[in-house]
C-alpha cells in the first residue's frame, strides 16, 4: 500500500467517524462543548497546520518563524492527515509546476486530443475523494526541505506521530478522537 493510500485510507475512517460524531451531536446534551471543541481545534488543525503551516510556511516557503515554533508547527501539520511536510510540498510544487496542464492531476479538467480542455466531473470527483494518480516526482523538487532533520524526522514516522497521541486521545475518551480529531480534519478537506 502507498503513502497515498495509507493516508486516503485513514481519511475514509475519519470520514465515518466524523458522521458518527454528527449523529452524536444530535443525541447529546452537551452537544455544544463538542462542537466548541470541534471547532477550536478545526482553526488549529486545518487553518494553522494545512493552510498557514503545510501551504505557505513549508511548501512555498512564504515565511519563517523561530526553530522552536517551526518544530511545533511542523508537527501540527500532520494532524491534517494529508501527508508529511515533505511529501505534501513535493506533491503540491509539483503541481505549481504544472497546473491545469496536462501533466496536473489534480486538475479537474480533461485534455482532449485537438488540444482543448474540458471540465471532467469524474475527474473533479476523483480529485475530491483523493483518488488521482500519483506522478512520479523529482525528489529535486523539495531537496531544501529534505536537508531538514526535524523535516526528514517527521516524515519517517508519520503515521507513528499520527497515531500514538490518538490512542491516547482514545484511552482518556474515545469521542475525543472525534471532536478533537476526526472533525476538524475533515473541516480542512472540505
């Protein structure tokens, strides 16, 4: 299994418990800690960790920020379930690189043979629930990020980052997976 499946299969799962947790909500008295929870973390998840952390800070390098807040972030980052640092800024340059053009596949839009374009909804729909070919790319693409220890650390052990505080999550309340978890990373995909 790829990097790519592993992670649109844990997606697939938080997906599932993410509409667990919105049957729950309706079912609950205290439904609106749970959304409050939910929400906090959806700005510290997907806000900070896909949009500020994983697209501007990492992959365009837009920014930087003390070594010790980069560490923190970088590790937020992976809660979004939407790869490493560097597998997400390699696939995301790469599609800079190329987008809309042929070569993007994450473009919604179908090259035709005479050279015109058409907008493809199954190709949209592919798009949508992660399931686009993955190009082969040029490791060249993220070698300033690949320098990076803490980078090339969090990387290497994904999904064991990604998983350990979760069980623990888990083990003091398994709602908390979905509230503080599975929610938000889903509010970032959305």
């Amino acid at each position: 299994m790829t990097l790519n499946q592993q992670i649109r299969l844990i997606q697939a799962i938080n997906f599932v418990l993410f509409l667990y947790g919105i049957w729950y909500l309706t079912q609950t008295d205290n439904w609106l800690a749970w959304f409050i929870t939910a929400q906090i973390m959806a700005v510290i998840i997907a806000v900070l960790g896909g949009n500020v952390v994983l697209h501007r800070m990492v992959s365009h390098r837009a920014f930087k920020t003390w070594p010790w807040l980069e560490k923190i972030l970088l590790t937020i980052s992976v809660y979004t379930t939407i790869g490493s640092p560097l597998s997400f800024s390699a696939f995301h340059r790469y599609h800079h690189t190329h987008s809309d053009k042929i070569d993007d596949n994450h473009s919604p839009y179908q090259h035709n043979a005479d050279g015109t374009r058409t907008f493809s909804y199954w190709r949209a729909f592919k798009i949508t629930i992660g399931a686009w070919d993955q190009p082969p790319i040029n490791p060249r693409i993220v070698a300033d990020l690949a320098r990076d220890p803490y980078i090339r650390f969090l990387h290497h052990h994904y999904f064991k980052i990604l998983l350990l505080p979760l069980i623990v999550l888990a083990l003091i309340n398994p709602l908390l997976v979905v509230y503080a978890y599975s929610w938000p990373m889903i509010q970032g995909l959305i």
